[in-house]
C-alpha cells in the first residue's frame, strides 16, 4: 500500500503523484479524451500498417487464403523492369516539380511583398488553381492539351505542325511536370509571402544605409531571412511529388507505354486492378520506407543548413 | 536621407517589369478557367476549330441539361457533401479532444505516445490503402459512406496543430475552473475548445478541401456508381460523356462551389489551405 501525502490546500491539485497507481489515476481523464483518437489511430493506422508491412511477404488475393511466398514479392518488385521505370518517372517528375514548385513561387512572393498595384487580384488569380481538386487540374489540361485542342490550335496557327503531346513520352511527362507545378504555384506563393511579410523593416533599412538597391536588399536580406520556408517548401514539394498518382492516372494512364507511369500507379494497377495484394503491399512497404527515408535525410539536412 | 530613399525603393521601371511579371503569370493561372467556361456552352465544332475563338458565337447551355442526364453528378456531389463534412466534424473533434490532452494535460506515456502520432506523420496514406481494402472487404463496408470516412477521421496533422494551440492558452483558465469543482471533461468542452474556434475553423477547412479533393481511397473503397464522391465521378466522366463540351460543363458545375466559397472568403480560406506552413 502505498502512502500518499496532501498537499497543502484542499483543490486536490498534487504538483507530483507519489505513486504508480496514483500517476494512472490522475491519467483517467486523459485517456477517456483521448481514446476516440487513438482508438481510430490503431484501428486506421497502426494496425493496418503493420498489416501492409505482414502482408507484403504472402501472396494474398480475393477469396483464397494467402499463401507465404518470404522475400519472393520483393525478389519480383526489385528484377521488375517495370518498377524501375516508374521509380525513374516519379524521381524525374519530382526533381522538376519541385525545382519550379520551390523558385517560381518565391520569385513571386518577392514581387506581392513589394508595393504594386493589384496585388488582390493577382493573389485571388493566383490562388484559384489552388483550390480546384487535382481530378479537375487534370481534366483541364488533359482537354487544353487534346490533339484537337486549344494548344495545338494555337501552335499551328503560329506554323508549327501540330505536336503528338500525350503520344509522346516525353511531351506527356513535361505536360505533367507543367500542370503540377501550375497548380501549386499560388499555393507556395502564399507561404512564401507571409514568411517574407515577418521580415522586419530595419532590416532593409540598414541595408539601404549600406548603398544596396532594391534588388540587393532582396538578395542578401529577405532570401536568408526565409530559408527555413524556402526548407520546409522544399519538404512538403518533395514528399507530395514522390506520392504522384492522379496527374497519370487521369491524363495518361501511364502511357505511353508506362512513360509516365509513377511509383502508385504501379501500387494502384497491381493492388486494385489485378488484385494482387501481396505485391501491392510490397511496393506500398517500399514507398513507406523510401518516404520515411526522405523525411529523416530531409530531417538531418535541415539540422546543418537552418541555424 | 532623401538619397537614401530614392536607392532602397524600386524605380518605377522596376515595378512595371514586376508588374508585368505578374501580370503574365496571372493569366497564365486563370486563363484555363475562362477557357472552361466558354468551351462549355460552345459546339465541339467551334471549340476545335483551327482558328481558336475567344468568345463563343451563340452560347448554348444544352452540355448542362445532357451532362445531367448522362451522369448522376448530383449524387456524386451529395456524396462528397457527406463524406467530407461527416470526416470534418468527427476529425477535428477527435483531434481537438487529443490536442488538448498532449497541451494541458499530463498523463502516463505522454511522450511516447505524442512521438507516435508525430511519427504518423511521415507514413504515406497509401500505405495502409491495401489492407484497409482488405479488412473493410471482410466487414462489408465496401460501398459505404462508413468505409470512405474512417480513414480519413485520423490527422495527425490535426492533432499536432491543435496541441500547438492549445499549449499556447494560459493554462490558469484549468487551474481556476479545477477550483471551482469543474471535472476536466467540462473545462475541455466548455472553456478551452469555445476558445479554440479559428483553429478549429482552419483545420475545419483543411481537413473538408483535403477529403474534398481525394480519389485514391475513396475510388477504391466506393467505386459503385450510386457511392461514388465527386472526384470519384469526374474520373471516369469521359467514358459516360465523351464529348467536350459535356465535360467541360460537368468540371463548371463541379469547380464553382469552391470557387464561390473561396471568392467568399479569401483570407480564411487562403489560411485555411496554407494551415500546413502555419507554424512560424
């Protein structure tokens, strides 16, 4: 039996619980305000998660018992011509993507961060891309880049023969690469902007007493003043651009001939076309792991370059 | 200092190029939508003309009426209506409950169950996408308003931003109310989650356009034409509707709600989608 000492007072507020029992009693109330959370958590997340990673080593479908097959889904993934053909689509996708997604956005918060006139139209204009769902961004540009469509028409109205776009393997992945980064951009802008709108006058000021113009002040001030932005920018473009699945799947189904094909894609084709569980659950394991990577690497990165 | 004035603000050349810039981005950004909106009521004969037009020559609002007929676009956006406001309110209620307890409470295991949720956050939501398949298959929630929502009921992110919040709420709000004799599920409901409504109303937002814009999940788990959301719906649309301007109608009708709300609303909404980056 455990011996508790009271406090002085009489609210019952203990500054530190003397015993086990008395630290998990005090916890009840907690616990009831968090279970909801964690019991989804489990049932949603952990469980079916451990699940994947289980999963991944049977070969499981609709309606028959899996059968243990070890390391042979991965055997299968890793000599897979095809999983290392959208390996290589989802990277190149992501490094362009990214690259615009990170410096396009920032050249334009610099520009909104200064006084000109219309900056809540541009904002408003900027932002409208943003808030449609990527099915309608992908829809649209599927439509504006249709042999018969308004693109083509415009460049042969200018004397260039009408181009294949998503015939061609390569025209296809930068009209991906194009609309993805389209429609991100206002989104990055805004970030941007309100880091950019933190920074502080005397900053600039102090500059201008050194002679720098405008455009120096911007270089050598705002910039460094927003790289832990211009860092989690980075961040979140790299990890959503890893995960691409609807700009493919509803432009070009992959094609031409898996030109574009991504990482899910693959995932989505293997697990819920052909119903393979237990290879989609393997590539599901490798996406885990290679984004859990990225976020550590990312993790160590940021700890050497942002003071 | 009036030399120094003139060298730290941009010539007025300078901000014309800026201008200019930002001119050409903005419609670059908006001209797709002017684009949907005047090829919606244009024939497909007008609309791929080898001379583009700008402006149709007589608008016709028949795409509307057969988009319609063709495609039950209006179950598909009451779908979405229930799917993302059930997922809303039940995500932001859990997630507010749990923030509060990470915030301003303590508890056995805090720490470690905190480093769990924050781990969640690295883990791909397509990870888990096939098993949940799975074992929604085997409970029959196939199909269902119930299997489209549970998954997306958990956020981490919600979690973490709501801690945040409340962490920075004087914590003598509690200590007082502890006095008075108040139990802490009262001090939860009744004093900090009243006081928390921006957050809430950012993460609100957040989590309704996130569910909102979703197709992996709920095409897998609700593919059935009656069940489908609306983003479920417009993938496969050009197999119901293949001809352009009928399309072109179904994304209008689709797009302006959100247009409208966003138009509303601009600053909350602007906050509300950046809610991610809001942690300076």
């Amino acid at each position: 039996m455990a011996v508790t000492v009271e406090s002085v007072g009489t609210s019952g507020l203990r500054s530190r619980p003397t015993s086990f029992g008395e630290t998990l009693r005090k916890s009840q109330p907690a616990y009831i305000l968090l279970s909801p959370y964690l019991i989804l958590f489990v049932v949603v997340l952990a469980y079916p998660l451990l699940y994947a990673i289980y999963l991944s080593f049977f070969d499981a479908t609709l309606n028959r018992p899996p059968t243990f097959v070890g390391a042979g889904n991965f055997i299968q993934l890793f000599t897979d011509a095809e999983f290392y053909t959208a390996l290589r689509n989802t990277f190149f996708f992501a490094f362009f993507v990214v690259l615009g997604e990170t410096i396009l956005p920032l050249a334009m918060a610099l520009a909104m961060n200064e006084r000109l006139p219309f900056r809540a139209l541009f904002r408003t204009a900027f932002f409208l891309p943003v808030v449609c769902s990527w099915v309608v961004v992908s829809l649209i540009w599927s439509l504006l880049f249709a042999q018969q469509g308004l693109v083509n028409s415009v460049v042969q109205v200018l004397g260039v023969s009408p181009q294949p776009f998503f015939s061609n393997p390569g025209q296809a992945m930068w009209i991906l690469i194009a609309t993805t980064v389209w429609r991100n951009l206002g989104y990055y802008m805004v970030i941007y902007l309100a880091a950019l709108q933190g920074v502080p006058q005397d900053l600039y000021d102090a500059a201008s007493v050194d002679g720098a113009t405008r455009w120096r002040q911007l270089w050598h001030v705002a910039v460094p003043m927003v790289r832990p932005v211009i860092y989690f920018v980075l961040t979140i473009s790299i990890i959503t651009s890893m995960q691409l699945f609807i700009q493919p799947f509803i432009m070009t189904n992959g094609g031409p001939l898996n030109a574009t094909i991504s990482v899910v894609q693959l995932l989505y084709r293997h697990a819920f076309v052909q119903l393979e569980f237990g290879y989609g659950s393997a590539i599901a394991t490798f996406l885990l792991v290679l984004l859990v990577a990225v976020a550590l690497v990312n993790k160590r990165v940021h700890d050497l370059v942002v003071r | 200092m009036g030399d120094v004035l003139a060298i730290r603000s941009l010539r007025s050349i300078d901000r014309l190029l800026l201008v200019l810039f930002l001119l050409l981005l903005a419609v670059v950004a908006v001209f797709p939508f002017y684009w949907l909106a005047i090829g919606s009521v244009m024939p497909p004969a007008e609309l791929f003309a080898s001379v583009p037009r700008l402006w149709p020559s007589e608008p016709d609002l028949s795409p509307y009426r057969r988009i319609f007929d063709l495609v039950p676009l209006g179950r598909y956006f009451a779908n979405s209506v229930i799917v993302s406001g059930t997922t809303t309110v039940v995500a932001v209620l859990v997630a507010s409950a749990a923030g509060y307890c990470f915030a301003r409470l303590t508890f056995f295991g805090q720490g470690v169950l905190f480093a769990l949720i924050l781990g969640a956050l690295m883990v791909p939501s397509q990870a888990t996408m096939v098993p949940l398949f799975v074992m929604f298959a085997n409970w029959n929630l196939l199909n269902s308003y119930p299997g489209i929502i549970l998954p997306g009921v958990v956020s981490a992110f919600g979690v973490f931003m709501m801690t945040q919040f409340f962490k920075a709420l004087p914590a003598e709000l509690r200590e007082a109310a502890i006095v008075d004799g108040a139990n802490e599920y009262r001090i939860f409901a009744g004093i900090y989650l009243p006081l928390a409504r921006p957050a809430v109303a950012t993460l609100s937002l957040f989590v309704f356009m996130g569910t909102w814009d979703q197709l992996l999940w709920p095409m897998i788990v609700a593919p059935a034409p009656d069940m489908r959301t609306l983003q479920v719906g417009l993938a496969f649309i050009r197999q119901q509707a293949p001809i352009t301007n009928q399309v072109m109608a179904a994304i209008v009708v689709s797009v302006i709600p959100v247009v409208i709300a966003f138009l509303l609303t601009q600053k909350q909404f602007i906050a509300g989608i950046a809610a991610g980056a809001v942690k300076e």
